[in-house]
C-alpha cells in the first residue's frame, strides 16, 4: 500500500481534538454574567482531552458569579414585592373607590326616599287641612233659618249647655274676633274655599283676629252673650267680607258632610 493511499484512510480532523485544549462556552466564562440565577449557578468543568456525551457534567460558581447571582435574586425579590405592594395598593383604592360610590348611592337613595316621605306628609296634610268637622259634636236646631219675629233669622241656632267647645270647622283664618251688643261674644272665620261662618253668643273667645285655625281647632264656648234667650251657638254662613250676603247654614253643612 502506498502512503498516498494510506494517507488517504485518515482525516486531520479526527485527532483534532487531541491537539486542542477544552474550549469553555462563553458563558461560562469570567468576563460573562448570565442574567438568572439559574444559568449563574452552573459551570461545566471539562476533564481531561474530551467531553464524551454520556460523561456527567460538574457544576460549581465562582465567588463573583455567586455574589451577582445573589444580587440578581435580590433585585428579583424586590420587584415581585414592589409589583405585590403595587397590586395590594391598587386594590384597596378600588375598593375605597368602590365604597365611596356605593355610600353616595345609598345617600342618594336615602335623600330621595325622605323627600318622597316629605312630599306624602306635606300632601297628607293638606288633604288634612281641608277636612270639615263639626262646630259642635253634639247640638240641637232650635231656630232654622229664615222669617222670625217679623223679621228674617239669617242663621240657624244650635242648642247646647253653656262652656260646650267650639271648633273651626276647617282651615282658614280669623278675620274677627270682638264682642256684639247683639251677637255678643263673635268669631269670624273664613275658610281656605271663601266659606265665612259667623259664631255668635259664646261665653269666651279664645282666638284672635289675623290667627291661622284648622279643622277642630278650638275658638271658644258655645253661651248666652248678647241678644239670646238661652245657651246657643248662633251659626251665620256668609258670603262676602264686603257686605252683608248671609245664605242658608243648613244647605252648606250638608254639602260638606256635617250633618
């Protein structure tokens, strides 16, 4: 065989590796840092000529590596922290921020519900304020309205014992309170619709001209002051304040469901 022929049979780079020393990745290498904690804590330490496949791999840190290694871990620590503080932040002023709506809802709620109540009490007593009740509880006609004594009786007389209470019989206002040669002891009341009632003969006056009165409040005692012939209420239903415009009491208290 010749020594081209046998030449032939080898290649210069099957011993190549025999004539080179071990080459260490870059990043294992002093000058490279890895960037996790985990590739900082291996180095691979080749033994001998060759690294066979199959020959296990020697890990071990330099004291620099080990030392940035810690110092990444920390920085790492410090961040998932900071994200955790940051999350945990955000979370309370979402829930503060959640409370403040719903505290101004319920307020909100609370404020329309008390001016609805508002309005049903005011509407309740203004339904209440023009009720009609009784001058008297208890009475007896005993003179109607009409031709008397050759002259007419422009009320209606109810009879009751003397100090008997006696009421308005619906909002309104005084509009005269004073003593009558003939009335005697009088109070004029006109109403929240323009009725005006006439109160004569009472025994005692207990409101005055210019006051606010509603249905039951009380305005005096029934009597027997003035031109009267026994203890009565002298009921006088009027028209008008400007002239003299009486009309039939009994026609009126019916309407309004006194009698």
């Amino acid at each position: 065989m010749s020594r081209r022929s046998y030449q032939g049979r080898h290649h210069a780079a099957r011993h190549a590796a025999g004539r080179r020393g071990v080459r260490v990745p870059r990043a294992f290498s002093s000058s490279f840092v890895l960037p996790t904690v985990a590739a900082a804590a291996l180095v691979v330490t080749a033994a001998g000529a060759s690294v066979a496949e199959s020959a296990p791999l020697t890990l071990d840190l330099s004291g620099q590596q080990s030392a940035m290694a810690r110092t990444q871990q920390a920085v790492d620590d410090q961040t998932v922290t900071e994200l955790a503080l940051r999350r945990q932040d955000a979370s309370m002023q979402s829930a503060a921020l959640q409370g403040r709506v719903e505290a101004e809802a319920k307020a909100a709620r609370d404020a329309e519900r008390k001016k609805i109540a508002a309005a049903k009490a005011a509407a309740k007593a203004e339904r209440e304020s023009k009720r009609w009740v009784r001058p008297i509880n208890v009475w007896k006609v005993t003179s109607g309205f009409g031709w008397r004594w050759g002259r007419t009786h422009q009320g209606i007389d109810l009879g009751a014992p003397t100090g008997t209470p006696l009421y308005a019989m619906s909002k309104g206002r005084v509009i005269g309170s004073f003593y009558n040669s003939g009335f005697g002891n009088k109070v004029e009341i006109q109403y929240w619709d323009g009725s005006i009632s006439w109160y004569g003969h009472l025994s005692k006056r207990v409101v005055s001209e210019g006051q606010t009165v509603m249905p039951g409040d009380l305005v005096g005692y029934v009597g027997n002051t003035g031109h009267s012939f026994g203890p009565h209420l002298h009921l006088e239903m009027q028209q008008s304040t400007a002239s003299d415009s009486p009309i039939e009491p009994t026609s009126w208290l019916r309407k309004r469901g006194l009698i």
